[in-house]
C-alpha cells in the first residue's frame, strides 16, 4: 500500500485517474440521457412513433454515441502521454 499511494501524488496520474473518471460519467449519462429524451421528446411527441419503434431508434442513436465517446476517450489517452508539458524542460 505505501507503493501505491506515492504514485497518486504524481501530477500524471492524477489527471489520467481524473480523465478516467470524467469520461467513466460522461459514458453512462450521456447516452441513458440521451434514450430516454430522444424516446420521449423527438420520436414519441414530435414524430409520432409508438412506445417500442421509439425506443429501438433512441436504442440505436444511444450505443451510436457510447461508440463515439469511447473513441474520443481513446484519442484523449493515447495523446495524453505523447505531448510534453509546459512544466517539463528539455536539455
């Protein structure tokens, strides 16, 4: 345990267990959000669809964005390490 605690003191992985957790939330609200409003407000109300035809639609637009915010969290990751820091100088 006295292993792992230094290592949460250090600036790089306090902004990797942050964007972890960011991205942890963002992933499960936006698209359970994102269902149930699309379901009831635009294929529901708006256009008119029945119960199980506007939630198949919200179904699909909701795993839609699950993919694409995975690939943002991906892309975020990836050039997180690979950019150096302001703080950090090169000799």
């Amino acid at each position: 345990m006295e292993e792992l605690i230094p290592n949460f003191r250090d600036r790089n992985t306090q902004k990797a267990v942050k964007n972890l957790l960011t991205y942890s939330l963002v992933i499960i609200l936006v698209p359970l959000g994102s269902m149930f409003f699309l379901k009831k407000y635009l294929f529901q109300d708006f256009l008119g669809y029945g119960h199980e035809d506007a939630m198949l639609y919200a179904a699909v637009i909701a795993v839609i964005l699950v993919h694409i915010l995975l690939g943002l969290w991906l892309f975020a990751a990836y050039n997180d390490g690979s950019t150096p820091s302001k703080d950090e100088k090169e000799d």
